[in-house]
C-alpha cells in the first residue's frame, strides 16, 4: 500500500472518506463474490423506482468490504413496496446487479420493478400469472427484476448472464430481466 508522505494518507483511508462523503452526499432513500467480472475496488448501484419516485446513487462495497450504512440504504430502497416489508438482499445478487451495469457502460439507473417481495404479494402476483414462482426468490431477498430504456432485454440479459453468479430470466414481452443469485441458469426469450 503507497502512502503519501506529505499528508500521511493510505489509499485505503482515501477511498473509505470517498466513499462516506458519497454515501452521504448522494440522494438516497432511508465477502464480495470475485468471480464477478466488471467488479473492481468499488462497487456501486444506481435504480430508481417508478412506484415510489426514489432513487439510490451509491458506493457499497470498497476494496473488499461492504459498507454498511449503504447497505441498509439498499435493503430499504429493494423493499416489497405494497407492504413496506423490507428484507436483508442478498449482497450476491447487488454485486450481480451492479457487474451487469458495469459490463454494458451504461450511466442510466436501473429501473427496479421487483426486489423483496413478501409472501403475501408473492401470493397475489400469482394468482395474477402463472410466470410467478410459488417459492420465488424474491421471497428470499435473493432476485431483482430490472429495466434499462436503453438497453435491450437480450443485452441486460448476457451482460447479467456473463456473471456466471446465478439465475437470468428475459422477458421480452414485458421489457424487463430478472437477476438473482441463485443456480446458474437462463429462461425466456
């Protein structure tokens, strides 16, 4: 690790005060897996939420650790927003999430349709589709079903897929792509 002489700052130290400004400078609403290609030192998340008008701008992970306060922030921001249910995410599925933006260059946010879902709207999206999972991940913190205007379905899906970290459903019909951490696999057209 380089130190500077003159003002005795490792860029450790340097990093971590970047990023506590960032955290608390961006507008936000209340053991990192490395194979995740487009990863690097930092890690950020930028969604929005038609439904609730939030968005989230932010740094949470450094060189190896996650910083907590931002996680907080995306667990509130990933919440079921029909009951106001929040769940710890899976940090696997941000990561996935946020190597995906990465890999396609793209500075638009995610538009974020789906995070936690509780049960009870698990249950209710059901009975509304038959594409619905009885135990979806969803349920267990672990997929996000997200947007970009400016990508296509297929490429959100093959940036996400090109992960390797888990599960990455398209679908086209409804212009959105699910990412989660679980089995490797893909679905839809």
């Amino acid at each position: 690790m380089m130190k500077d002489s003159s003002a005795g700052l490792s860029r450790r130290a340097l990093l971590k005060a970047f990023a506590a400004t960032t955290v608390v400078a961006a507008p936000t609403y209340a053991n990192a897996a490395g194979f995740l290609r487009g990863s690097g030192d930092i890690r950020r998340i930028r969604m929005y939420s038609g439904r609730t008008g939030e968005r989230i701008d932010m740094i949470y992970w450094i060189e190896g650790k996650y910083v907590a306060e931002a996680v907080k922030e995306v667990n509130h921001f990933m919440r079921d927003w029909r009951t106001d249910g929040v769940k710890s995410m899976d940090l696997r599925t941000v990561d996935i999430m946020s190597a995906a933006h990465n890999m396609m260059d793209v500075s638009e946010p995610y538009m974020l349709l789906s995070g936690y879902r509780s049960p009870q709207t698990n249950a209710m999206l059901r009975a509304r589709s038959r594409r619905v999972a009885k135990n979806s991940l969803h349920m267990q913190g672990q997929a996000a079903d997200l947007r970009l205007s400016t990508r296509s379905v297929n490429q959100m899906a093959k940036a996400a897929a090109a992960c390797r970290g888990g599960g990455v459903g398209k679908y086209s019909g409804s212009n959105f792509v699910h990412m989660d951490c679980g089995v490797v696999r893909t679905w839809g057209r």
